[in-house]
C-alpha cells in the first residue's frame, strides 16, 4: 500500500471517538489507543447516580494510555453534577462532556440527555456551576434539535446560552432527535444529517471549538469536514473499522502502526485481564473489527465471537492466521500482476 503525502493538518483541531454505551468501556479505549496517540477518547455516558451511589471504581477506571479522555456525564441535577465534574477531575480526566443528545426513553424519563436541549438555562446553569468548581474543560454533545424544534436558530440560541455560560466547545451531532416515535438506533439514522448547519454554526460563532458528528466514515470525509470545523467525532465507524484510526495518522502527518503492531501490543494487555480475573471472552467483542475489510476477517471474528471459553493462546492463533491469510492475498494480486 502506498503511504500518502504526510503533511500535518491537526493545528488545534481535533479528532474523537464518540461516547458509545456498552462499547467504549475502558478495554475498548485502550484497544483504540492503540491506533492513534492523538484522538480524544470518551468514557460511554455515565449517570450522576451511578457515580454517586454505585460502584464508581469500576466505572471510572481507565488505563494511563488512554489520556486525553473525556468523562461524559448523563445528568441534569446541578449538584450531581457538579460532585461528579469534581469527582472527574480528582481521578484525572482530561474533559467533562455533559450529553445533551441521547433520546433514549430511559433518559427522557430521568430529563437528561436530548431532551435538555428544550431547556437551553438549565444547561447552561449546568455548565457556569460545574465549570466553577473545575479547571479542565466542561463541553457539551447535542444535536441540531428535537422534534418540531428543528431550526437552526433554535441550535444557535441554544449554544449561544451554554457558551455564554463558559462552554467553549460543542460536539454537534448533525440530526435533530425524534423524541417520540423512534428508538436511540433509528434516531442515529433517520433524522437526515443536516452538516450545513454545523458548519454555519462556526461561521458565526468562530470564537467557539465546533466538533462534528454523524455519519462520519472515511478519512477524506473527515478531512472535508476538517476544513469547516474544529474537529471530527466519529462512533460506529471506530467501533467497527478502528483501522480507521490509524489511517487517520496521516492527518497529522506521521505513519500509521501495522495490524500485527496493534495485536503485539494488545497481546500484554490481555494477559494483564487474565491475571486480574477477567474472562476474555468478555472483552474480545470489542476487537472484532480489527481486519475489517480484508480477507482474514470473517475467521478473525468467528474465532473470538460465541465461545464459551477463549485462552490467549487461541487469540494469538487466530490473529497469526489472520495477518497470514491478508499476506497470502497480497502475494496472489502481486503475482496477478
Ligand atoms: C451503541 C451506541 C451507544 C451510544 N451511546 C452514546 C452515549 O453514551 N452518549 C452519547 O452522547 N452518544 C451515544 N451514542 C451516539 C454516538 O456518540 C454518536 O453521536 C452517534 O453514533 C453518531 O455518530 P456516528 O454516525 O459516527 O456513529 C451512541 C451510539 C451507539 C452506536
């Protein structure tokens, strides 16, 4: 494969990988840390109850490498939240992000999530308190809108109120949210994306950090959007292709690891779970995507999916067998040639 011209375009831009429920835990970070030291890693919302009165170690933990990382928060109660923006700080995250866009039925019900983007005060009360008690950064991920309050003029108010309140960077998720009527799943892909919007939003607000998200899967779509905006968010396609992370280096001009770099340095990683007491098959579904694309990867998936049991050694087979089946192709289209 040829390397392309490397000239880093990054200056105070960013790229992320978005806050995913029950996908970014904390092995699926390190795993994507693994591709690139640049991009922004998110925690997966985390409630304020949770933090408060569950087994915070545990949903708080995170490993060194993972830095910069950002805890987002799902709340709406200001000292909740501002105990939790503490809390955040003290573990040494990086950003408090506060989601104001999930629209699951769940968090409608608690009043948190994208349903706060009808309360453009309340949140903005959110940000000015935590943000009084913290020096890292607190932000916000929204949406363009909700239901029939759908225009651009309602986003702008909306982020005029939060940045006036001292949120200096948003993440804009370019669909509004449907409220009723579609599940968080269709609410990802239903609503169109309406991009031109969140390019007007830093036209006109240019003091801002905007970042954008939805539907984001190539890198020459995250350079296109890189021109009009702060920074990239992608979820699903980091979940399910992370490679991509590693294509992304060339944004900033350095040269991306191998798929056999990223397994040798997964390899200890594991071994560390297995003496904590993990089971691997409990962590394996996040390395699924790894050969997305290539020719090993319908084996590579097989052999760490739906087992009972998973040894490391067996991880290693399938990973060798891998990176040997995508060697064999590149042989035979060389020898086609
Ligand atoms: C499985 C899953 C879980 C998600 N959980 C969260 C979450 O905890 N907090 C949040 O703000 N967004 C959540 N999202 C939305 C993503 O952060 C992102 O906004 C959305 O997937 C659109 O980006 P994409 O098209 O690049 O995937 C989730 C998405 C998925 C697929």
């Amino acid at each position: 494969m040829s390397q392309p011209d490397l000239h880093n375009i990054m200056h105070n831009k960013r790229l992320s990988v978005a806050p995913m429920i029950d996908w970014t835990t904390t092995d699926y970070r390190f795993f994507a840390r693994l591709f690139n030291p640049h991009t922004y890693l998110y925690t997966e919302m985390i409630s304020t109850s949770a933090i408060l009165h569950g087994k915070t170690d545990r949903l708080l933990r995170f490993n060194s490498s993972e830095h910069p990382l950002v805890l987002q928060l799902g709340g709406a109660d200001l000292n909740e939240m501002t105990q939790c923006a503490i809390i955040a700080q003290e573990r040494g995250f990086d950003e408090v992000n506060i989601n104001v866009g999930c629209p699951s039925d769940r968090v409608q019900h608690n009043k948190i999530g994208a349903c706060l983007m009808a309360e453009p005060d309340t949140v903005a009360n959110l940000v000015r308190h935590m943000q009084a008690e913290i020096d890292i950064p607190v932000t916000v991920k929204q949406r363009i809108g909700i239901d029939e309050q759908d225009s651009y003029q309602f986003m702008q108010e909306f982020v005029a109120a939060s940045a006036e309140a001292g949120c200096q960077r948003f993440i804009v998720h370019a669909r509004i949210a449907w409220l009723k009527g579609l599940s968080p799943k269709e609410n990802r892909e239903i609503p169109p994306l309406r991009y031109e919007d969140v390019y007007r939003l830093k036209q006109e607000m240019p003091e801002l950090k905007i970042e954008i998200n939805g539907g984001i899967e190539t890198i020459d779509q995250i350079k296109t959007h890189l021109q009009q905006v702060d920074g990239v968010m992608i979820g699903r396609a980091a979940y399910h292709n992370p490679y991509i992370l590693a294509e992304a280096m060339q944004l900033w001009g350095e040269q991306c690891p191998s798929r056999e770099q990223i397994l040798d340095s997964l390899y200890p990683y594991l071994e560390q779970q297995v003496a904590r007491g993990e089971a691997l098959t409990s962590l394996t579904r996040h390395f699924l995507g790894l050969f997305q694309g290539l020719p090993g990867a319908r084996k590579w998936r097989q052999a760490l999916s739906g087992k009972p049991y998973l040894s490391l050694d067996e991880i290693k087979a399938a990973g060798d067998a891998a990176l040997q089946q995508i060697e064999q192709a590149s042989q035979a289209d060389i020898a086609k040639e």
